[in-house]
C-alpha cells in the first residue's frame, strides 16, 4: 500500500500540471481523479480526459509502493494551501491519508486499475527540439489552428520533416500560419513525412514551465498515438487521422504590394479600431501609401476611428480588410518587431511576414467590403 513523503513544492508543480488534464465533466468518475503512483525513489502523478494524458515523476521518499486515485481538483486545491516543507501521503484502508504539521486530510479513492493507461508504448522516436525553439515556433503557429473538431483536420498542427529541419503548420481555413527550418537533433523521420497532432496537445507541451532543454517526440502508429517527452514529464495525445489541405497552393508566389512597418504600432492602431470594428462585424480595413499604413474601422451608431502608422512601401499603393480578430491574435503571437505586409489586391490573401526571416508566414483571407 502506497507510504511516501514529499517536499510540498514538488507536489505542488507535479499536480498543477497534471491538472491540465483533467476535465470537469467527464463521465467516468475515475477521470476525474489523480492516478498517484509511489515507485523507485518517484511519487509518478498521472491524468487523462482521453485526450490528452500527462504524467509526471517527482522525487519521493517511498517507504512503500503502491498506486491509487485521488479527487484531483480537491486534492489540488489542498495541496495548494498548504505551506509546510513536506507531507506524508499513506493509504489506509478506504482512503488516502495526507499529513503535515498539525494537518491531517482523509481522501476518498478509486481503484487505480480503472484508470486507463496514457499509452502502451512510446514508438518509434521522430526527433528532439530545443524546447525554446519549440515554444517559439508554436506560438507563432498553433493559434491559427481551428478551435473547433468539425473539421478534424484543422483542428491540428502539422508536424512535417522538410530538409535537415521541421516545418509546422495550422490553420482554420481563413488563416495559416507556417514555420519552416526547425533545427531537430538526431531527426529520425524521413524528409517528406508528416504527422498531424492536436493542437491542445502541442499547446501543452509548449505552456509547460520545465527545466530540461530538450523534447523527444515519439509517435506509435500501432495505437496512433504521439508522445513528447521532457526530462520527468511526458505528455500524450492521439494523432488525428484526417488528410490536410494542400496548403501550398495558397501561398502567393509574388506580390504587388509589399509594405514594411512596427509590430508594436500596428498592434496599438488594431486595438483601437477594434472598439468599433466588434459593432460592425469585426471589420478593420487597411489603406496602404507610401509611407503609412491606416488602419479605420467604423460602425452605425458606435463611431470611427482611423489610426495612422509610419510605414514604407514598395510597388502598388493598396487597400484590403481583415477580420479584426485574425489582426490581434497575429500581432499578438509574434514578438518581433520588424515586420512586412505583402498582398496582390483587396479580395486576394495578405501575408505577414518578419522582416529578414524567409521561415515565417502568416497568411489572412480578406473580407469583402462594399466600397
């Protein structure tokens, strides 16, 4: 029966990722609950809605192994309280029993053989990043992914093995985003090949606040499954079996309207017109000259706005809206400042790119506005 003590800080850290886990309205009880696991020197904390599963090694004193399941969200809200250097977790007969300084907390328990296992192999292993470029490379792609699973497909990130490098890809159907030239250590995939992974899934990984600087992602095709793995903790999601758009053909080849201009500016002259844009369909429009760039947006009864931004031009003087949203979440993901804007007239697709990085796209449908 499990009999282990643990520094609360580690505890702490362990569960609150796990947590993310969890959904509050799972059907099955047991989902709803921490699988804890005291084995070889490690208090193993694990979670699944069965869509995601994340598991967790934190180093314990175990005097006796054993696993169990406990409420997660009361366990954690416990935990979280307390603010003694370490605790004493046993399992008595119905129950697990936590201890610290004049605290003693009874839980109630479900057996840990109704907990479904995260995966029943890692797999074959694709490749590893450096989690700092990981998590630079997925927040300037994973928000343009679909929210929703109607179409499964979008809903994911592609993860494709192009060159020495990787290239990820998302999109909704009315935005992509694309980075390209990923440096892998060690790649295993083969060029061309490509796995499509929940978006949920690479968010995780790329949220997770972990100290090891590597991640090695495994992917098994017997259970269709995929696993990164960081140090201690890995993270599990089911590959989704939908064939990707060919996103290639989107893309412009060339452009009649390039523009250069401030991430910072533009974002601020958003902001503003976007009080107005959401009482008139969420649209801002883009008036491009040579040295400026207007962004308007206006609405029957709420007002306009116009804001003027510093810009340089090449090629055609232009016009073209977007949905406002699509603007901030854009501006909003990339940190870089210098950026370029290049676009072929009003009902064709814009293109933001970062100045000096051929990598990066992010690609927006516009929308029609009568003149």
């Amino acid at each position: 029966m499990l009999k282990a003590t643990i520094l609360i800080e580690n505890l702490k850290e362990g569960i609150t990722l796990a947590h993310h886990a969890i959904s509050s309205r799972s059907p099955l009880p047991v989902l709803l609950n921490f699988l804890l696991e005291a084995k070889d020197g490690n208090l193993i904390i694990s979670a699944t809605d069965l869509e995601v599963g994340i598991r967790i090694k934190v180093p314990a004193k175990v005097d006796s192994e054993g696993q169990i399941t406990v409420p997660a969200k009361t366990f954690l809200d416990l935990v979280s309280s307390i603010s003694q250097d370490k605790i004493e977790l046993e399992e008595k007969e119905g129950g697990l029993e936590l201890r610290a300084s004049k605290l003693k907390t009874q839980f109630p328990i479900l057996s840990a053989n109704e907990f479904p296992k995260l995966y029943e192999e890692k797999g074959e292993k694709q490749a590893e990043f450096k989690k700092e470029l990981f998590d630079n490379a997925i927040s300037r792609v994973a928000f343009a992914a679909a929210l929703d699973s109607t179409r499964p497909a979008l809903s994911g990130v592609l993860v494709k093995r192009e060159g020495s490098g990787m290239t990820l890809v998302a999109t909704d159907g009315y935005r992509l985003s694309l980075k390209r030239d990923i440096q892998v250590k060690d790649p295993v995939k083969k060029e061309g090949e490509s796995l499509l992974v929940s978006a949920r899934v690479i968010k995780e990984v790329s949220g997770t606040k972990i100290k090891e600087s590597d991640i090695s992602l495994f992917a098994a095709s017997t259970s269709n499954q995929i696993l990164f793995e960081m140090g201690e903790t890995e993270i599990v999601g089911r590959l989704i079996e939908a064939e990707y758009p060919d996103y290639q053909k989107i893309i412009p080849e060339d452009s009649a309207t390039r523009v250069e201009f401030d991430r910072a500016d533009a974002l601020s002259a958003v902001r503003s017109c976007s009080v107005f844009a959401r009482e008139a369909a969420n649209i801002i429009k883009i008036s491009i000259t040579k040295e400026k760039m207007v962004f308007s947006a206006s609405a029957t009864g709420a007002g306009e706005n116009e804001a003027e931004i510093d810009a340089k031009t090449t090629g055609e003087e232009n016009e073209i809206a977007f949905n406002a949203k699509y603007l901030l979440d854009f501006l909003t993901n990339v940190d870089d400042e210098n950026l370029t804007f290049e676009m072929n007239g009003p009902l064709n697709s814009g293109v933001f790119r970062i100045a000096g990085d051929n990598s990066y796209l992010h690609l927006i449908m516009p929308i029609r506005v009568q003149a």
